[in-house]
C-alpha cells in the first residue's frame, strides 16, 4: 500500500509540472502575439487591429522610447579669465663655478702637505710639496752655466769692437747663451713642478694621499670648488624657450633646507635642444655666501614670468582618455566633447590654453554618464563670472 500510495503521489506531482509547464508556455505565447488570442485565452480581449488600433507602449505605459535619451542632470561652471602667474617648475643639479682635481704633472714623492680639509684657499696658495732636491739642483747647475755663457758673451762684445772676434765667433757665443737661458727657464719649471699651488680661490676637499706617497700624472690630491656662485643646471621643455631668456628671475629650493629659497638669474640657454627629450638646458646662476648650496645636490627650480590673462576651467572638469585631455561643454541643452591643452595648474583650477572660449559652461559633475551629443540638464550653475571676466583674453 505505501509503494502505491508514493507512485500516485509522484505522478500526480509529474502531471501537475506539465500542466504548469504548458500554462507557462501559452502565456509566452500570448504576449508575444496578442493578436491570435481570443476570448478563449482566459477572457483577455483580441488586440485591436489595423489603422484605428492603440500605438504600442512601452515599459510602464510610457510612450515608446529608450530610457538613455532622458537628460542627463549635470553641475557646470563657466570658463573664466583670471590673471594667472606664469610659472614654469624644473628640476635641477649644482654645480661650483669653478671645479678642479687638484693633481701633479709628474711622478715624484709627496714631502709636504700645506692644506686641511675644508679649508678655504686663496689663488697662488702652496697646496703640497714634491721631492725637488734633483729639480733644484738640475737649475744650480743651469744657473751656472748661464752666469759663465753671458760673462763670455760680454768680453766678446769688447773684442768684436776691436775687431778681435769675428762676427760669426760673436753669434756662435750668442747661441750659447741663449740656450743656457733655456736651460735655465726648463730647470725653473721643473722645481715648479714640484710645488702644487692652488689654480684659483676656493675651498679644497678632503685630502687624498699622505707623505711620503708615490703619485703620478692624474693622482688626485684633493679637489678645489669655487663655490660663491652656484651653477645650476636644469632642462625645460622647448614648447617654452621662447620664455627663458639670461636675466629671468628664479627661485631654487632643496631638500636639505626646508622653507628656504635661494634666489638667482639665468645665465645663459643651451644652443641645442636634445632631440632625444625635445628639451633644452638652462643655466642660472646662484649667489651662495654662507656655502649653504654644495656642487651636486639636487635642487627644484621655479621660474617666474610675471602674470597674464589665462582661462581657467576646474580641474574636476577635465576628463582624461588615453593621454588626451577632454572637456563636456554644454550648449543648447546637449553635451559637446572637446579636445582641449591645459597649461599651469593651482588648487583647484587648471589653466586651458587651446580649445575654450572665455564664458563658455563646462560639466564639473556628472562628466561619467555623459557621451558626446548627450542631452542634458543642468541642475546647478557653479562659480558664474562676472560680466567683465567673460571677454576674450
């Protein structure tokens, strides 16, 4: 009885599927064509038919249409002209007016050592010392011979006028004298050579040998910077060398010395421009009495080229799309997408050099539901400009 009783239960739950099956499907049926139904469909009236028939609606009744042509609610503000600083900022690296590897011309041992590192040195100051006691007895010996060539050339003067020596006797003497003179000037420079002075005044660095050390042509002893003016060095973006000209104003700041600004002057511009980078290198100089700023260090420059008109738009207004830079200007109830170029940027803003019109209302809100040629609907006007402002700069 328990096994009959479940395979009437299973079929009447099988029969009862198919039924609700085949229900569903004249449904799917009558919706899609409401025209073939009749009152037998579960007493629903036959569509009406032909020109006299109800247009179709759409979803909810409302006339045929898709939802995406609604307007789109957005928050604009109008292109503005302001008077903008003209700043351009740029990385830079010191450099000592004057720089040298204080280093011998020949090899010879180091006897003396004149300096302390760190120190400052004026020009012609004696650095170090080389073994000389052959150099300068090399120019004793010269010396000598030169004393005894021009006493010789002198009595033979006296005997030329007595028609004694000959005129080709007096110029062989001559010739004598004149290359002992030489040798003598060669011996000088060579006990020169062993005295290692300073070329120009600076600051010497840390010392690099010790007495009694061998060097040879090249060894580095110490470095020499002239560091009362800096020379710093940086690149610019050649869209901007007609700006920079020597005598612009800068301001350089570094790192190692919070909150403080070092002013300067360019100097000179690069004649070439970097085809690589498509920039130019910059040189200004800065005046540095405390010897705050040290040859290498890295420092941020600022330029300034005083204040113009610019148009300025919000930055949330921008919408970026694969390096490009676009805006949405409203006009007439739709949306335009515009290409645009931006120039500075400040809290908030962002300078538009190509591509607006002063006055001009561009979305600041709303930017991510909107295509070009979408209609819309603004909802609030933000940060009107005043009559005066709207003019062309």
């Amino acid at each position: 009885m328990a096994d009959s009783f479940k395979k009437v239960l299973l079929g009447a739950v099988v029969g009862a599927l198919l039924v609700g099956f085949v229900w569903h499907i004249r449904l799917e049926r009558a919706k899609h064509e409401p025209a073939a139904m009749g009152p037998a469909s579960g007493g629903r009236p036959a569509a009406a038919s032909g020109s006299g028939g109800a247009a179709p609606q759409g979803k909810g009744g409302a006339p045929g249409g898709s939802a995406s042509q609604m307007p789109v609610g957005v928050v604009v503000a109008p292109v503005r002209v302001e008077q903008l600083a003209l700043q351009l900022e740029a990385l830079g690296t010191a450099h000592a007016n004057e720089s040298v590897d204080v280093t011998s011309k020949v090899s010879n041992l180091i006897t003396a050592v004149h300096f302390a590192e760190g120190q400052q040195v004026r020009r012609g100051d004696l650095l170090a010392e080389l073994d000389g006691e052959q150099a300068r007895a090399d120019l004793a010996v010269a010396e000598a011979a030169l004393t005894e060539s021009r006493s010789q050339y002198d009595r033979s003067r006296e005997l030329y006028s007595t028609k004694v020596l000959s005129q080709s006797q007096l110029d062989q003497i001559e010739a004598t004298l004149k290359a002992n003179e030489a040798r003598v000037a060669y011996a000088r420079s060579r006990v020169g050579d062993t005295q290692i002075r300073a070329p120009f005044a600076g600051r010497v660095g840390l010392r690099r040998v010790s007495v009694g050390s061998l060097v040879n042509p090249g060894t580095v002893i110490t470095t020499l910077d002239d560091t009362s003016t800096i020379k710093l060095d940086f690149t610019i973006p050649e869209t901007f060398l007609s700006d920079v000209t020597p005598g612009l104003v800068i301001a350089a700041r570094s790192v190692a010395y919070p909150g403080q600004t070092f002013d300067g002057k360019v100097a000179s511009v690069d004649s070439r421009v970097d085809p690589s980078t498509r920039s130019v290198t910059v040189r200004a100089l800065l005046p540095n009495p405390k010897g705050l700023l040290k040859p290498g260090m890295f420092l941020t420059v600022l330029l300034s080229r005083g204040a113009a008109a610019a148009l300025v738009v919000p930055e949330q207004a921008l919408v970026p799309e694969q390096g490009d830079v676009f805006v949405f200007v409203v006009k007439d109830g739709v949306a335009e997408k515009r290409l645009v170029k931006t120039g500075q940027r400040r809290v908030g803003e962002v300078q538009v050099v190509h591509g607006l019109a002063a006055g001009e209302s561009v979305v600041t809100e709303g930017t991510q539901k909107l295509r070009n040629g979408a209609a819309v609907k603004v909802v609030q006007a933000t940060g009107a400009a005043p009559a005066a402002a709207v003019a062309r700069p």
